[in-house]
C-alpha cells in the first residue's frame, strides 16, 4: 500500500504545474485552459507579484471552482520573492 502511495505522490510532482513560474504552453496542459485564459493568468501573476494559493486563481477572470477542481492536484504555488 505504501508503494502504491508513493507511486501517485511521485506521479502528481512530475506533472504539477506552478503557477508562479509556468510558462504558456504549461499552463495549457491544465484542464479547461486554453491560450487566453493562460495569458490572462500570465498578467494577473505579472501584475500581482505571484499568487499565494489556488484561491487567488478565482481573481482571474474566466477561472472558477470548476477549474480548480479538476486542477487541484496539479496546481503548485512556489513561494512570492
């Protein structure tokens, strides 16, 4: 059981996106994300420094819980300098 435990923690770490630095085209390997809604995610971080949690995602126009759910387990958030 702790095998098959590792193994899922393993597999979410090499495909999680953070947001904080993702570029483009890694932002559109999210569920639901196209090129607009990426760029729009793109400015909102440029504008605001960085996002501090998934809840922030919502401030971006286009992005709802919906998303964040199918998401939330791709969804890293590496520290704001």
């Amino acid at each position: 059981m702790k095998t098959i435990v590792m193994f899922v923690v393993l597999c979410v770490s090499l495909f999680a996106v953070d947001v904080n630095k993702a570029s483009i085209d890694e932002l559109k390997s999210l569920k639901g994300l196209g090129v607009k809604k990426a760029e729009m995610i793109i400015q909102y971080r440029n504008e605001h420094k960085c996002f501090k949690n998934k809840e922030e995602l919502l401030n971006v126009k286009g992005i709802g819980k919906g998303f964040l759910e199918k998401n939330e387990a791709q969804l890293q958030f590496s520290a704001c300098k």
